[in-house]
C-alpha cells in the first residue's frame, strides 16, 4: 500500500457505479470462447491431469424491471449436465460479480477502501467487500443440479478499482 493516500470510499464507489451502469448499458450481450482447465488435488496434494474443455458462451445482462438486474449464461454446447464439466461442476454467474458495484446492490455489502496499491503496473483503490447480513442476496447462489434448490451464498472478497492519471477511478476488475 502507498502511504498517505487518502481514499475516499464515497467517491471510488460513486465512480465505479457509473462505469458499472456504462457496462450493463453497452453490453446487454456478449459472446465469447470459454476455456476451461480443471485439475482434481488428491489428498497428497498433488493434481491429477488436467480436463479442459471448450464451450461457446453467451451472456446476457437485463434491467428486468426497474432495480433487479438479471444475468444469464448460456454455453452453447452443453446440456448443463454434470459430465459436461470438470470434476462434475457447473461454473456461473462469474460475469455477475462485477454487478456488486452497481448502484442498485451495493448497499448491499459493507465495503472498506484498504488503500491505495498497484495492480498490473497501475495505481488501484483496494476495496474489501462482505455481503450485509441484513440485506437480501441477489448476487450468487449454489444451486445443487440444473433443478435443485439454490441457496444464497454470501459474498467476500477484495477488489482492485483502477485510479485514472487525472485522479478519478474506474472499474478495473475484481
């Protein structure tokens, strides 16, 4: 972390919001190639060889109505079933992780700036995030198979927000 730098948590976050809502405007849909790599550790801790597979991917961001937001994901060749994927398991909602940001969810979490810090060779806001006990999860679940029950999973983690030269931030990546 660079000593002295003052964060202002409003202000990142504020900025980030805005680019968020520029993401979900701009790319209601977008393709892709998925690449997967998946390699079991066995109680040794070695890993096994890797599985890789290839799916065509598509997602889709909506306002479905006015602030909820939906993602879907679609994989073009896969019958969402388990021996599609590495190890038996299903990966999504990936693409909705950066929507935490978004103005509509992020109430949602208790966020603290931990200072500024370089990422990939350029200044970044270090952003903790915890999903708020007391307010509803509407970005991730484990759902157990492609019709069993789902169950909210709450969120943590760290993101690294990108600081312009000019001193106002941007999204970057989490």
């Amino acid at each position: 972390m660079e000593a002295g730098a003052n964060c202002k948590l409003d202000d990142v976050l504020r900025e980030t919001g805005k680019r968020i809502e520029e993401f979900v405007g701009n790319v209601d849909r977008f393709t892709a190639t998925e690449f997967l790599t998946h390699e079991s550790i066995n109680k040794w801790g070695r890993p096994s060889s890797p599985e890789k597979r290839k799916f065509d991917y598509l997602v889709s961001v909506q306002e479905v109505t006015p602030g909820s937001l939906n993602v879907d994901e679609y994989r073009s060749n896969s019958n969402h079933a388990a021996v599609d994927f590495p190890g038996g398991i299903e990966t999504r909602g990936l693409p909705a992780l950066v929507l935490i940001f978004h103005p509509y969810n992020v109430g949602s979490f208790e966020m603290s700036c931990e200072g500024l810090t370089h990422w990939n060779g350029k200044q970044a806001w270090q952003v903790h995030f915890r999903q708020r006990s007391d307010k509803p999860n509407r970005n991730s679940r484990l759902q157990a198979g492609l019709m069993g029950p789902a169950y909210p999973i709450a969120l943590k983690g760290r993101a690294w927000i990108a600081r312009t030269p000019s001193g106002s931030r941007g999204w970057k990546r989490t």
